[in-house]
C-alpha cells in the first residue's frame, strides 16, 4: 500500500511571509504573496481566499427562490418528516417532472464515488430511463475507482474519461472559464467536451445542489452564526492560500448574507461557483432544483441533515445494486469516507481492493482527490503544458510575486501536496484573468 502525503497546516518554509522592513512597514490587510495592486482587485482575492467568483445576483435569486420553496412546503405539509417511501415517490415525481418537457431528447449522466449522481441514476432507471453514464478521473482516484469496481461488477455500461490520457490546452480552459461557473481548475468542463463527440446533442441530468440540502459530509457549525461563516470559510481553502492572508483581510471577502433558515452559506457558493451552463451541445436540468425537494429539505433539522444522516439512510435503504460500495458499513460522514478508502486502498495490515503499487502512472496525492494536478502533470503531457504555459504567463501578469511564485512551482514539481494545491489556484486565477471572468 502506498503512503499518501498529508496537507502540512503551515506554509512551507519558503512560502511564509519574511519579517523584512518591506513586510513589517506593508498594510497589514494586503496579503504578502500578491502584488498590492492585485490584492485591491476584490473578485480576484475573493477567489484565492474561497474559491469564489462571485455572481452575486445571481447566487441571490437562487437564495430567494429557496427560501420560496421553503415557506410554500410548510404552508402546505407543515414539518412533517417523510418516510423512505415517501421520500422516494417525491425524488421519482421530481425526475419525471424534470425530464418530461425534454422527452424524446438522448440523456447522460455523469456517475462518481458520491451519493447524489448514483441515487438519481437508479431513479432513473426505476421510471424506464437509460441515460449514457460517464465518469471522469485516473486510477488511483476514488470516484474511477469505486465506479470502475461497479462497472465490472454490474456490467455497466460507462464511459471512463481518463485524465492521464485526455487533450488539455489553455484555450478549452478560457473558453469554458467564460461560459461557465465551474471552479476550481479540474477536469470535467473538458471531460464533457469529450461526451459530446459520444451524444452530440443531448440532455444532462445533473445532481447540482443535493449534498447542499440534504447536508454534505463535512462537518457543520449547529450553533451561532459567526461559527457557520467560519465554517464556510475554513471549508473553502481549497487553494491552502488562507494562511498567506490576515484574517481580517479573508473576513472581508467571504460573503455574509444570510441563504437558509439555518444561516448555512452552501446555497450561495452553489449558485456562484459551479452551476454548469447550457451549450450547443447540452441542456442541464436538475431534478434536485425541484422547488419541493429544496423545501422539504430546507425544513428539516440540521442535526438531521449533518454528514448526510438522514439522507444516507434513505440511501441506504434504496438496496441498489450501485450503492454495493455501502455494504457492511455502517458509518457516517467523515468515517464513512475513511471506511470506504480504507476498503478500496487498504488499512494497516489488511489490503484493499485496489494496490496503488501495481499503478503504471503516478497515484494521486489523495484518492479522494477529485482532481489532482500534481498527478495529471506527470502523467499527461498535454496538461504539464497547460501548467507551464500558465505559469509563463502569469508571471507577465505581474499578479504573485515571484519568490512566492518560484518556491509553489519548485516544491510543485518535488510533490508537495501543499504547493499542489497553491498552484491550482495561480493556475485558476491566470485562466479566470484571460477569459475575462475576472479584470485586471
């Protein structure tokens, strides 16, 4: 079994601000890392903070729309809580209200390790749909991994868009970060452009917006206010850039609106980061954006609603044959994630399923990872070009410094998972810059 390399929660030495006369006299609300004329430029300092390009009218009427569904489900079923049976006629009438207006139209569906897109599927399947399954990732990856066990064990029909061996370039990123909401740097803008040469014209059904309402596995803040913001925060780092910044600085960037009952702020990132967009090729609907689903599962107690509880078992009681990665256990949350890693890649003395070993390409830093740089550089040309283009071209930018720049691209390349995940962000941010997402 391969180790695995942990995040470190400080910078790399390298990467910390140095306590020179430069830095100690700088204002202390300006993060040390980028230039002070890109820390002024808010959308751009918002997205290395939380991972965010704000569309800020449109992750409103979002909000709006489900408090909406919220007050109109209680004024007509109160708080009652729904029973396996109920809950599935309810997921059934949402996909066949979802799908009807586009019958007679080709449907896929993308198919990974987590608990919404596999649920949906099988409804699917249960009212005599069958949409064309794909799946995005390498070996090594969890969601490939768990999908590829399904696809020899059921023998499923799937299509498997393997990162290692697909087209990356520059132009396919700008053009998809202009046209679409879906961010950080990852794969499956570019995976669906690959789906289109299988479907050219057809309909995806897409679990947009259900581990935000039936609560998704990271832990939640269940009391104040100010813990959930914090929690929003936290959970957003995903370019580990956080501890390069004063937290007043971050404070100021991350949004504080209010979007549920509970005061959680999954609604607005949902609306404003990764919501695909419609095409030539595809049209999205959302069986989860149904205003009953979204008001039955606003109205329910968070306690419910944390780490999935009350989903996962509704899940669980589906007793598909898509969910078999769910046998004998019985976890929740964080420890579900952890059992199921442990089952495919091993734990201590006991082997798993897979043997990272026997990999031909370079493993993910993580399996959970759904989209590793570090690992997709090594292992596909096309995608090495990608990074070192755009490192050549941000530096021209003139956005990041270069000592910090330098030190993310050395320790990048020696697989420091922490640089890893900092680069996608220099990387996210030039794209996000030339496709004019965000302005210089």
């Amino acid at each position: 079994m391969s180790t695995t390399a942990r995040p470190d929660p400080k910078p790399p030495r390298s990467l910390r601000p140095r306590r020179t006369l430069a830095t100690r006299l700088a204002r202390r609300d300006e993060p040390w890392f980028v230039t002070p004329e890109a820390a002024r430029n808010t959308p751009l300092m918002r997205l290395l903070a939380v991972a965010l390009l704000p569309d800020e009218d449109r992750a409103l009427a979002g909000v709006e729309r489900a408090e909406r569904a919220l007050q109109s489900w209680r004024a007509e079923h109160g708080d009652r809580a729904l029973d396996d049976g109920e809950l599935r006629e309810l997921l059934q009438q949402c996909v066949t209200d979802a799908l009807a207006p586009v019958a007679g139209t080709p449907l896929t569906s993308g198919i990974s390790s987590g608990f919404d897109s596999r649920p949906l599927i099988q409804t699917m399947w249960d009212l005599g749909h069958e949409p064309t399954l794909y799946c995005c990732g390498q070996p090594g990856n969890i969601d490939w991994d768990v999908v590829q066990w399904l696809r020899e064990r059921m023998g499923l029909d799937v299509h498997m868009l393997d990162t290692t061996t697909m087209p990356f370039s520059l132009e396919q990123y700008e053009l998809k970060r202009a046209t679409s909401l879906d961010l950080p740097l990852g794969a499956v803008g570019l995976a669906n452009d690959l789906v289109d040469q299988l479907v050219p014209r057809r309909i995806n059904v897409h679990g947009f917006l259900n581990d935000t309402l039936t609560g998704d596995n990271r832990e939640k803040a269940k009391s104040a206010v100010g813990d959930d913001r914090a929690a929003f925060i936290g959970r957003n780092d995903q370019f580990l850039l956080q501890q390069l910044m004063e937290p007043s600085f971050i404070d100021r960037l991350a949004p504080s609106a209010a979007v549920s009952p509970d005061r959680e702020l999954d609604l607005y990132r949902q609306y404003s980061r990764i919501r695909p967009f419609d095409n030539e090729h595809q049209t999205h609907v959302f069986p989860f954006e149904d205003e009953r689903w979204m008001g039955y599962w606003l109205g329910r107690p968070l306690e419910e609603r944390a780490a999935q509880t009350r989903w996962m078992a509704f899940v669980r009681g589906m007793g598909s044959e898509l969910l078999a990665d769910l046998e004998g256990i019985e976890e929740e949350g964080k420890r579900l994630r952890w059992a199921r890693k442990w089952r495919f890649y091993g734990h201590k003395d006991t082997p798993g399923l897979i043997d990272l070993d026997a990999l031909d390409v370079t493993p993910q830093h993580e399996p959970a990872f759904p989209f590793d740089p570090y690992a997709c550089a090594r292992n596909n040309p096309t995608f090495r070009a990608v990074v070192e283009t755009s490192l050549a071209r941000v530096r021209g930018r003139r956005v990041f410094r270069e000592s910090f720049l330098s030190a993310v691209e050395t320790r990048f390349w020696a697989g420091d998972v922490t640089a890893s995940k900092m680069l996608n962000g220099v990387v996210t941010a030039d794209i996000a810059l030339a496709s004019g997402r965000i302005d210089e």
